[in-house]
C-alpha cells in the first residue's frame, strides 16, 4: 500500500520536508483557497503539483497522488442535477485534476458540516491532546446556544437535562470555544467564518431535505460526474459521514455498509469508489470494519486510518492512539493489503494516517492551523501503521487471507 501524507499547502506548517521524515512517499492535497462550487483550473492545479513534485533535487522525491478534496457545493447537495453551474464547475475541476496527475479524488456528501468535535485540545493522561465529540456538550449547544428549532425532538429528557447542566456551567468564553470548535470544519469547509445566525440559516435550507432526498441528490451527482471521471481515468472515493449519524436534524447517506451499497447499486460505474475512514465509520458500533471492506473492497482506492473510542453513551467518543481504541487495526489492515495484493501496480490502495495527537514539540505554539493535522501525532500514527504492514507483509496470501 502507499503511504500518503495529507498536506494543506504553502501554508501548513506542516512542510513537505516533514512529511519526507515521516516516511510518507506520496501527497494529498487539494486548493482549498478555492472557495466550493468555483471551478479549479489547470494552472492552479498544475501549480501545486510542481511545488509537491519538482522539490530540490537533495530531497526525497514525493508524488501527488490523491485530491482531498473537490468540495461539493451545497446547491448539488440541496438540488442534485437541478445545480448545473456548480455541477459543471465540480467537472471542470476534475478535467484540471486528470489533465496534471492525479488518479483518485476524494468528496463528501455531508450537508452543512464536514465533521464535528466539540473539543480541538481534549487533554489525554500522557498530557497530549485530542479531538473529542462530546454528546453532552454537542447536545448544549445545539439546545441552549444555538437554539435550533425543533432541537428538543432529537433528545430525550435525560439528554436534555444533562445538556442544561452543562450548559449552565458555560462561561462566555466557553461559549465561544464550543461555537468555534463546532463550527470548525476543515479549510475549504462552508461553515469557517459563520455566526450562529448564518449558520442556523444554513440549515433551515434542509427543512424538506430528508434522507431520502439526500440520497437522491447524491445519486443524480454521480449519474453525472462518474461517467466523466470513468473517461478521465480518475476513481471517485467518497468520505463517510463524521460522525456517521444525523446531527442537527440533517440526514445522512454515507454511514453503513447499507448506504454504500444503495450508492454502488445505483451508480455501478467502476469509477464510483469509497475512501475507507476506520475513525468516521468506528464510532457506530454496528460498523464491522473488516467486513465492510471485505464487501466493497474494489471500490476502496483511498483510506483514512485513525482510531477512535467510543464512550460509554455510545453517542461521544475521541481520537485514541492508531492501534488503540475501538479499531481492530491489524485486522482492518490485514483485509486491505490482502486486497492490495490483487492489484497492479497502477492500482495500489493509498491510506494516510489520519487525526494525531498534538504532541511533543506541537505543544509549544498555542496556534493550530489545523487541527487533528499536526506533525508528531501522525508520524507516530503512520510509524505504528508502517510496523504493522512490515509484519503482515511476511505472511503468505492465505495466511494473511485467514488474519481476521
């Protein structure tokens, strides 16, 4: 498998020179100064890949091999076909992608939010941090600081009155962390920027949006762009939900083994693939992972690999240490390199370790540009993943085959 590194460009602070003595080989990036629904050119595209690939000839070569992401714009989430000019847009990126280099193009069809934590800096007994989804603290903001209409039906008494405990306990600048944390996203994301007003707007614009119709938009979307990507030579590799439920009364169509299997079923085009998160799709417990990739593993070219650790309420959870938490690692490894194995050279599944603690030296500044995505937590996270590859690696087909 190849070992990828995801880079968010000049100005991550995480430098291609680290993700070198990481041991990563190859990049995913993508223009996230590029607001959604505005079409990527080739020369924007073709300037990136030159920074990642024309290096300094002392320096380790790296190859860009995965776009993270072309965002899709809310219109197509909202309207399906009916957002020609944004779908247009998304397809002009795409030609820009496969006119430079890269084969794989990773997407999400979450509505509003890409994800959502309620906490950036959770701090963990090894005195590193993490990022946490706390249902408690997520169920108060919705209620008590947002406010949202209708709120209350999606909690039960014993929810609500822990939500207002929590609520109460919230200093003004708690409530502005909480906001901002939620709020969040990843650069590229819709919601940087907004207050709780305009972000209350947003999704009052789902209100006759079920789950139904979501997937129906999605469907339409990939009626088009498959087609187009299937020519270009490029895989679709769609993200799961994060976390994999409704949240704020939004639906979501990209969280079981059942949702990829009504997308695939509607949309068999082999261009049409998965980007396999274990951390999105680990925290429902009715998710077996290895299964899972048992079932789609030809639609799996891209894979995000992080672990996650589910509360006792089964609702909260945080980022644990890679071959920690409630991911069976080796076993979710074992199935994606025996499926790994079967490919061409062409053909290699590209994963990234995904979501590190901030540790060591990245607890000396208190700006972090990106969270989940500093230096150390990840080397370690792809140094672990790395260790357990090499030993899988010794294990001949059947054996490997049997692992699980």
């Amino acid at each position: 498998m190849i070992q990828g590194w995801r880079w968010f460009g000049p100005s991550d602070p995480v430098t291609l020179d680290h993700a070198r003595q990481a041991g990563a080989t190859d990049i995913v990036s993508a223009l996230h100064q590029v607001p959604p629904g505005v079409a990527w050119t080739r020369a924007q595209v073709e300037e990136r890949r030159a920074i990642i690939e024309d290096g300094p000839g002392n320096r380790t070569p790296l190859h860009w091999s995965v776009v993270e992401s072309i965002p899709v714009a809310d219109a197509i989430k909202r309207e399906g076909r009916a957002a020609r000019a944004a779908i247009d847009a998304w397809i002009a990126s795409l030609e820009a992608v496969a006119a430079v280099g890269p084969r794989v193009v990773c997407y999400n069809f979450m509505p509003v939010l890409d994800w959502t934590r309620t906490d950036l800096d959770w701090p963990l007994a090894t005195g590193a941090t993490a990022l946490r989804f706390d249902q408690n603290r997520f169920a108060a903001f919705d209620l008590y600081v947002l406010k949202r209409p209708g709120a209350a039906a999606d909690y039960d008494e014993a929810q609500q009155a822990a939500a207002r405990k929590v609520a109460d306990a919230l200093s003004d600048d708690d409530v502005a962390t909480l906001i901002r944390n939620v709020l969040a996203g990843l650069p590229g994301g819709t919601t940087k920027g907004l207050g709780l007003d305009e972000f209350g707007e947003h999704l009052a614009a789902y209100a006759a949006i079920d789950a139904t119709r979501l997937r129906a938009n999605l469907i339409a979307f990939l009626e088009i762009v498959a087609p187009v990507a299937q020519a270009l030579g490029v895989k679709l590799t769609i993200h799961p939900d994060d976390p994999p439920r409704p949240l704020f009364g939004l639906p979501r169509v990209a969280s079981t083994a059942a949702d990829f299997a009504a997308l695939f079923a509607a949309v068999p085009s082999p261009a049409n693939g998965l980007c396999f998160c274990t951390g999105s799709l680990g925290v429902r417990a009715d998710n077996d992972l290895p299964a899972i990739v048992e079932l789609f593993a030809d639609r799996i070219h891209f894979t995000h690999l992080r672990a996650t650790r589910r509360d006792a309420d089964q609702l909260g959870f945080q980022e644990a240490d890679h071959l920690d938490g409630d991911v069976d690692m080796p076993a979710v490894l074992a199935v994606l390199m025996a499926e790994n194995r079967r490919r061409g050279e062409d053909e290699r599944i590209v994963l990234r370790p995904d979501h590190g603690h901030r540790m060591l030296a990245d607890l000396a500044t208190d700006e972090v540009r990106n969270p989940g995505y500093t230096a150390a937590g990840r080397m370690k996270g792809l140094a672990e993943l790395r260790g357990i590859m090499r030993v899988l690696d010794r294990l001949p087909d059947a054996a490997l085959a049997a692992f699980r």
